[in-house]
C-alpha cells in the first residue's frame, strides 16, 4: 500500500513538474512538485502557492486527479481491511455476500471497489451540482467557471483534500449556508468512511444492531461536532479577527463550519492567523483525532480516540472488561488503539522538536503546521510557504505517514498471527 | 489520603498568613499563602515571591517542614501501596518480614515508616554536610549561614521540591561540580522512589533478579538522563543565553543538571525565558514523564512512561504478552498505565485551554507553566507571578491534583476487586 502511495506521488511530482503544469512562465521546481503532489495524493490540502493562480488548468486537474485517486485508494484498502477483519460487522454478508473467510476474491475486491467509486462520485455530483448553482446564481459566475469550481469543491471536500481554487480557501462564503453546509454534509460523508455510511443507510432506525465500528463513530463524531462547535463560540465568540463581525445566525454557521474542518477537510472559513491561542489549541486536538477510520479523513481517527475513551471510562468503574452497546472489544484490539495513538504523539512531538529546530517560528504555528500535516488536514496559520526547504521535506514526509501510518500499523497489527507462546510468570508493577 | 494533603494545606496556609511569617511589614494575602503552601507540601517549587527574600526565617522553616512532610507522605503512602500491591517484589518479605497477605498490620506500617524515614534524614544529612562545606569554603559564607543553606537545599532537592533561597534558583552554580552534581544525586535518590533504592541496594550486583518496576525505572530514568543531556547540548550548545559562554566541561555538567531537573526537581541552573523553543518541548515532555512511582518526584511517572513503550514494542512486535525481564505483565496493569497517560493528557490540555483563556501569555510559555505545575516540577519561564489570580488557583489546582492524582488513581484501580461478570460476545472494531 505503501508502495502505491509512493508510486501515485512520483506520478505526481513528474507530472506537476512540466511547464504545461503552472499558468506563469517556467517551470515549477522540484520540492514545490514533489509538495503539492504528495499535499493532493495524501488529501492534506497544505499549499506553499497558491492554487487558482500559480498552477494553470492542466496543473489543477492532475491536482484534482490525485486527490481523486489518494480519496478512492485509501477508502477501498481501508474497506477491504475492514471487511477481512470483521467478525460481525455485517459487511461481509452485506458488502460481498461470501461466508466468513479470511481469503478476498478478486471478484469481492471488485465488488467493493466498484461501491466505494459509485459512493464517493454519487455524493461528488450532487455536491458539485448545489455548489455549482450557487456559484453561479449566488455570485454571478460564469456557467462554465461555475461548474468547475463546483467539481473542484466537491471533489475536493469529499476526498477531505481542502484544496481550494480562491487564495483565502472559503472564507468569502463564512455566512452563507449554502456553500458552507453542503461542503460540511461532503466533507461528514466522506470522513465517516464508507462502511459506517453503508450501515447507517441501512440501519438508521436501529441503533442497536449497530456494529462497535459505527457506534463509536456515530458517537465521537457528535461528540467532536457539537463540543467543538461550543468550544469555537466560547474562545472566538468576541474575537474581531474571526467571529466577532458576524451576526448571530452566522456565528453559530461559521463555529460548526469552523468545528467540522479541522476533522479533517482543512478548508478555513476564517482567518486561522487571528485565532486565539486556545482555539489553536482546540484545533490541534480536533485535527489530531480526526476523522473516520474507512474514510477519506486522516489522524489518529475517530474509533481510535473513541475505543480509548471507552478503555478509560471502563478502567476507572473497575470494569475488567470495555462494553461498546452489548459487545466486549478485545483487549488486543484496546491494545492497537494504545499503540496507534502513542505513535501518533511520538510522530508529533519528535517532528515539533525538529521543525523549531529548523526554524524561528513560534511553538503554537509550528505545532498547528505539524499536526496539520500529520493528521492531512490542510490548515495552517499562514507558515507553509515560508518553511525552510528542510521543513517542507519533514512536512512531506509527517504527511505521507500520517496518511499511510495508522492503516499500515492497523492492518498489520491487526492482520497478524496472535498464537500464544510459552507463558511467563506474572509480575506487576506501580504505575503513577 | 487526599484528606491528610489537604489539611497539611490548610495548616500552611494558616501559617504562612501570620505577620511573623513575612520578612517585611504586613502579612501575605491569602492566594500568596495558599498558593506557597500547596507548592511546598506538593514539593513543586512554583512561587509567586523571592523565598529568600520574602519569607521571613519562620516563614522559611514552615516552608521546609511542609516539603519535609508532603514528601514523607507520599514516599510513605507509597511504598506502602507497593508493598500491598507487590506479587514478588520482596518487598513484603524483606519489608515487613510477613508472610503474603493484603492486611498491612499497624506494625508494618510502623516498619515502613521508620525505614522510610531514616532513608530520608540519612540522605538529606550527607547532602547538607556537603552542601554547607562547599557553601563555606567555596563561597565565603558565614559558617551559620551556610549550614541553613545547605539543610535548606539538601531536604528541597532530595524531597524534589525546588525551593532555593537564591532569586536565582541553582544558576549562579552552574558551573560548579559540587553543587551542581550533590543535588543532582539527592534529586535522583529522591525521585527514584524507597521501593527501588531499597531494593537496588540489596541487588545491584544481580539485574536478572530485579522486579518489573525496578527494572522499568533504572531503564527509562539512565534512557531520559543520557537522552535529555544529549538532546540539551543539541538544542542549547550554541544559545549565547544559556550553555553558549560556558567551557566544555561545564557545558557537559549544565547539560547533565539541566536534563536532571525537570524530574520533577525543579531547580534551573540556566535562564529558562532564554531557552530555544524546542527546548522548552523537551523540557516539557521530560516534566510530562517524571520521575519514580514511590518517591517524591511528579509527574505521570517512568514506571507509566516505560510499561506503555513495552506495550507498544510488543504490540509492534506482535507478541501477544507484555514481557519486562523475563516477567509478563498483566493486561490489567497496562490498561492503568493507560488510564493515568491519558488522563495527565486530558488534564493537561483543558489546564492549558482554560490558562490560555485566562492570560494573554503564549502557547509555549503556558504549556510550560501547567505541565510544571501538574507535574510538581516548579521550572518556569518566569510567568508565574504575572499569572491572574484565576491563574493561580488553577496552577493551586493542577499542584494538588498532579501530587495526589496518579498515585490516588493507581491504589484506587489497583485495589479494586476485579471480579468478572457475565462476558458478552466479543466484538472488534477498526482503529487508525
Ligand atoms: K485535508
Ligand atoms: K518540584
């Protein structure tokens, strides 16, 4: 997968390296290519340019097309993963209509690639089609510029790429509702990843037959959606910067807006070099927990953050055993979540300490652009151009493994033959 | 537990409030006594007032005597924990000399006390004598005065509480191997905890003889001592602020106090305002960590720190057990590893939220401040008299909270009846 990944990029960079690729004269260099190319494949959104201006038609669409591809690509290994390893989450049944198997067909593979692309450009059309409506009877553009800005919007939001075509991403349409809630609706779907949007449609009215895949999703993303949305109207409520202009009705548009992007489209409604220093804070930790794990979102995910809350809650109530809705999650499964989260601090915090390193920017800026790049999230307070080369290749490559670490580390960690050994005497330590 | 804290607390705040307490005229407000009260029976070191100055001689001797009891309490409360809770550690044989039981009798504890404390003076009395001879020759100072300073140091470093009577804390020092290195070894006698010593006396010689938690502490304390000193020339060797003016061998012994202090001492012997960004981080992450499990240092602790990198080598490995020295740790004892992690995570972050809300101080300074105060270091960049008086009564907070919360946490989920109840099905779910 790795390999794929690393393959797509290289198209990229070669490609975005033409002189057909930028609209000015010349050429772009290498980093920059290499930059926007790994930015797009990964669906994290950073830019050191800006898109609209510096790339012509031919550079945004091989943009778009990468971003496309990274979407599509890490939906339908993320999918096939779960389905491999589902005990009961339905899918097997539902998604391939095979007995319980640990052996994929090539016809099962199919079958899934087949509804993961009729999903992911289902719901890009029809967002396309309402963006493309209001483009251009909302801010009289052109039919045909229309259209494409809407194509690029959805896909973009969809695959939760958060490359956009305006220099200051989507904060022109802060208070307008149209734009703002069907990029938010795109960018929701697309991180609840296709195997919980494929039982919530059909398992809506029954919440108990959900699987602990997608109760915990369903519920951590409420969670995140509206405490973040509480959070945001708390820090930036008075802040002149951000939403102290707007009136009531489109602060509270632009807080969930504001909530919903960091998990993990990484388009800015508002100017995120305004923020308050705990919005930054806040926005770190929805950026790091991300998004849904079969999804187009990254960090260290949703049911990973969720199944170590139910762990904790579990350890302090005594219980010897975590229950999610009338099922018990292993501990191996406790103990890949433990592992995914502490590499993803370990990543973070390493990558921190050498980027400050590297440059003269301040803790907080520098933390927001590494947890940004790490979980593919795409904001930023402004910094991303002014990296040093350096920091742009660490950048690359937090992004690259914040796209392909967790489901690496979970496919393998998961997949992996547990036979039990020789045991050891017990022996138990003090902690704390 | 947190009852007795409390009410040392109380008492110190009474007393610190009294006129004879404060050098000058008048008396301390309440906040200024409470807040020194908590930092001394704490031992965190954090103050709002120069010590040497403001506090008049009995003010000063309050201070100590809080020190001296908040940290015989938790070294007591502690060991006393390890030996209920201790399968093999031999603790309970070579202790309390007692067959293997829960009960602990009054006399056991007598036992414990009275080793606990003699460990105690024993140390502190050889650190003063050589302290007050070093302050005598070394520095000119009246015989008096330099046998107050050396008691003073000696029972502040041992009991890690960072209380100095210099405004300079440790730094016009920095240079000087006596001091400098006196400390350092009473700060790690201290923080490695009476169960640890205790046992290392006995069986340094044999290593494969250790317990899990003596075994995970000298680990990860010689992996954070050797780490942190190289990390700190890294990042410092060239800051003209810090260790930039300094020869080589006085470079290496900065280097070496200053990765030694944060766990969780809290002594500086150089600028910390003057300190590199990602100095500041890894001064943090080493203040994050702490120091032993029975002793007075803070923190979430090596013996958390390390037990969670074992979970996670096995888990990448794919070994289905926790092996520490040919030992298995149970998966109940990884799982509070993982709670008390988390939850120092959680406290740490709403604290930063809420003092970033509260002050107007930047991200890194504040991070610093707080995880300081949660984990009883008492390093700072020199904020902490400016913080609001909102500000320090949660820094109150956080010093009694990160003092008496992991170890409540451990005994309160370490003690508890474990009984397993009816299983439901087992179910998994995706992560990462
Ligand atoms: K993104
Ligand atoms: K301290």
């Amino acid at each position: 997968m790795a390999g794929a990944f690393a393959v797509a990029v290289a198209v990229g960079t070669a490609l975005l390296s033409l002189p057909i690729a930028v609209a000015g004269p010349g050429r772009a260099d290498l980093l920059t290519a290499l930059f926007h190319a790994t930015s797009a494949v990964c669906v994290t959104g950073l830019v050191t340019v800006d898109t609209g201006t510096y790339w012509s038609g031919f550079g945004q669409a091989v943009i778009l097309l990468l971003i496309q591809a990274g979407g599509l690509g890490i939906m339908t290994l993320a999918t096939l993963l779960a389905v491999v390893l589902s005990r009961r989450l339905g899918l097997r049944a539902r998604l391939i209509a095979q007995a319980e198997t640990k052996a994929l067909s090539a016809a099962d593979v199919r079958r899934v690639i087949r509804r993961v692309v009729l999903f992911s450009l289902g719901v890009e059309a029809v967002v396309a089609v309402v963006l493309g409506i209001r483009f251009a009877t909302g801010y009289d553009q052109p039919l045909s510029s229309a259209a494409y800005s809407g194509v690029f919007h959805a896909v973009s939001a969809f695959n939760n790429a958060g490359f956009g075509l305006n220099a200051d991403s989507l904060m022109q349409y802060v208070a307008d509702p149209w734009i703002s809630l069907t990029i938010c609706v795109a960018v929701i779907l697309g991180g609840l990843g296709f195997p919980v949007v494929f039982e919530l449609v059909r398992e809506w009215r029954t919440p108990k037959s959900w699987s602990v895949l997608t109760r915990i999703t369903v519920i951590v993303t409420v969670v995140l959606l509206v405490g973040g949305t509480l959070l945001f109207l708390v820090a930036e409520g008075g802040n002149p910067g951000t939403l102290g202009p707007l009136g009531a009705g489109a602060t509270l548009l632009a807080a969930f807006t504001a909530a919903v992007m960091p998990r993990t489209a990484g388009f800015n409604n508002l100017d995120i070099a305004a923020y308050q220093p705990e919005t930054l804070l806040l926005t770190d930790a929805l950026m790091f927990i991300g998004g849904g794990s079969a999804g187009t979102a990254g960090g260290i995910k949703v049911t990973t953050f969720g199944l170590l809350a139910y762990v904790l809650w579990a350890e302090m109530r005594g219980d010897p055993d975590v229950e999610v809705g009338r099922r018990r999650v292993p501990s191996t499964n406790q103990r890949q979540a433990l592992a995914i989260a502490l590499l993803g601090i370990g990543v973070v915090a390493v990558a921190t300490f050498v980027m400050e390193a590297l440059t003269d920017f301040s803790f907080d800026v520098v933390l927001f652009e590494v947890v940004s790049a790490f979980s593919t999230v795409g904001l930023s307070t402004g910094i991303t151009a002014d990296v040093p080369p350096a920091g742009q290749v660490l950048l690359v490559l937090l992004m690259y493994i914040g796209r392909i670490g967790p489901l690496t580390l979970a496919s393998g960690l998961a997949l992996r033959d547990r036979g039990r050994r020789h045991q050891l005497p017990e022996e138990r330590t003090i902690v704390g």
